[in-house]
C-alpha cells in the first residue's frame, strides 16, 4: 500500500464525462460537434445533479481530493456540483461558465449584465461555504463580449478572495481567431490582462503557445497555468513547455481536462506529461522526474491555489 495525500485535478469539465474520447480534428470542431450541444442539457436540474453526483464519485474514486472545475453556462449546474461536493465534504472550486457571444442557442447568456449578476449571486451562495470556493469563469475570450470579460475583471477586484478559470492559447486557430477578435492586444494573454483577470488564484489552461512575454507577465501577476497532456495529446494542440515556464518563474500544476483530456486518473495524466516530455528536444538533465510530475498534482497544484497548508501535502 501507499499513503499518499489526495491529488488536486487544477482544470476539468464535470459536464463533459459523456464526449471524453470523442474524435475531432481539433479544438473548435471538438466544441462544436460534441460538447455544446451535451453542455445544452445541463438547463434540466435533474441531469445536472445526476451527472455531478456521479463526477464527484469518479473523482474520489480516481483518488482526486481536490478540483478546480467548469460547470455550463446554468447556474443550476453550479448549484449542482456544489451540493455534490459539499455530500462528500470535498474540497472543490467551480463556477459558472460566462460566453455571451460565438455560442449556441441555449447555453450563449443573455446578455453580459445578466451572466454577471449570475455570478454575483452564485459567489453569494457558495464561495467559502465548507469546503467550496467560486471561480469566476469565462469559457475563452471568443465566446465573451469585453463587457462581459472586464465586468468579470470587476467582480474579481470586488470579491479578490475568488479564484478566476479560464483558457489560453490551446490551438493556433484558437489564438488566430481571437486575434482577429481583439486586434487592441498584444497576445492572447494580454485580452485578459486588459480586462483585469490576471492575479493570484486566476488559473489558465493550456498556455501552450505563450512567447516570453506573456509567460514573464504570468509571473508577475502571480497567474498560473493547468497543463492538460492527456488532452493537448489527444486533440493534438501542441504540448505546454514546463523548462519555460519554470525559466520566467510562472507557476503551474497537471489537470486532466476531462472531456478533451482522457482520464481523470491522475497517474494517467502523469504519465501524458513524461509520454510528451521524452518526445521533446530537452536535455536530459533538464527533465522532470516523475517526483516532481508527482509534486504539480499535489503540493505544487494546491501551491498555485492558494491552499498550501490545506491539502496536497501530508505535513502537519
């Protein structure tokens, strides 16, 4: 037997159990084709609390103790995982996804205004109840208006105690797409940066094509990344770089990005990470040990939280 303490998941999609595995070309086909329209059910509170009941059960089961987690644009799919984690009393940060615009009927907001009153009162209702915390969450900058990405910069100045959940930079039509969209900024990254959602406890996935730049203002702002191997492998993104985000001194953690990832379990995640690492051109010498792929999904994961001293670690 092995004690060991509980892994910290740091990006995953409790909505998106049922399109794990589905095969795409890439990134947006993925979303269009699979997960929109299953996230669109998630309107009916019966689905949404029988598949968070059972996420949460698959968690704990994969030995996941600890997540940062998506739920859809409903805020009764936020209600649900909440409840599902708080039965459990497990550690767990979700949020309402915000994307008022370039998504389907049924899960797009309303308007900006609304979503973000939405998410005012959910912050209201969960954040620090026992064990939970909210994430303010827009999905990825093409699918927010900037009113809706600076008015979710708002309520993370007004409520700085949240955390803020989001992509970046995963696929280059993903980035193309959302340079055409906001031409004003200097990367992807900056779009966030502009609207206020960079800071400590704001974790981006993916960050796979970040420059220096970008990378030295992660740092700075104390932002961090969710590297998702199983997921950039199997929708083949490309592959985040660990040797430059430690060189700017950015923070990271592993995350299975379950739908696109492959596996909640945390040893397959893991194992994704070294599968990539051995097929890079970094030296030797230069390589994570699988100690330290270990370390971003517990200590170093619950680091980039804020929750060192809660979980990840079995010291005092």
């Amino acid at each position: 037997g092995c004690l060991a303490p509980g892994f910290i998941d740091t990006h995953v999609h409790y909505p998106q159990l049922d399109v794990m595995g589905s095969p795409a070309s890439g990134l947006l086909p993925w979303l269009e084709n699979y997960t929109f329209p299953l996230e669109r059910r998630f309107a009916d509170e019966d689905i949404a609390q029988e598949c968070a009941d059972f996420f949460i059960g698959q968690l704990l089961h994969h030995g996941v103790t600890t997540a940062l987690c998506f739920a859809t644009s409903h805020p009764n799919s936020v209600d649900a995982i909440m409840r599902a984690a708080q039965a459990q009393r497990m550690r767990l940060i979700a949020g309402k996804v915000l994307q008022d615009r370039h998504s389907p009927a049924g899960l797009q907001d309303a308007n900006a205004e609304q979503s973000l009153q939405q998410t005012e009162a959910l912050i209201q209702r969960w954040h620090g109840r026992d064990r939970l915390g909210y994430a303010i969450t827009p999905r990825f900058a093409a699918t927010s208006s900037g009113q809706q990405l600076h008015g979710a910069g708002e309520l993370a100045a007004q409520y700085p105690d949240t955390w803020i959940q989001s992509h970046v930079a995963e696929n280059t039509e993903e980035v193309q797409w959302v340079q055409s969209l906001f031409p004003e900024a200097r990367s992807y990254l900056d779009v966030y940066q502009q609207a206020g959602l960079l800071r400590h406890k704001a974790i981006y996935a993916h960050c796979i094509y970040l420059d220096e730049r970008d990378r030295r203002q992660m740092a700075e702002t104390l932002a961090s990344a969710a590297a998702c191997p199983t997921s950039n492998l199997f929708l083949g993104s490309g592959f985040f770089d660990p040797q430059a985000a430690l060189a700017a001194g950015m923070g990271w953690a592993l995350a299975s990005d379950v739908g696109g990832g492959t596996s909640l379990s945390p040893f397959q995640t893991m194992l994704g990470g070294f599968f990539v690492q051995q097929q890079s051109r970094c030296p030797q010498q230069d390589r994570l040990t699988p100690q330290a792929w270990w370390w971003h999904h517990t200590a170093g994961a619950a680091q980039v939280l804020g929750l060192q001293g809660m979980c990840g670690n079995l010291a005092p």
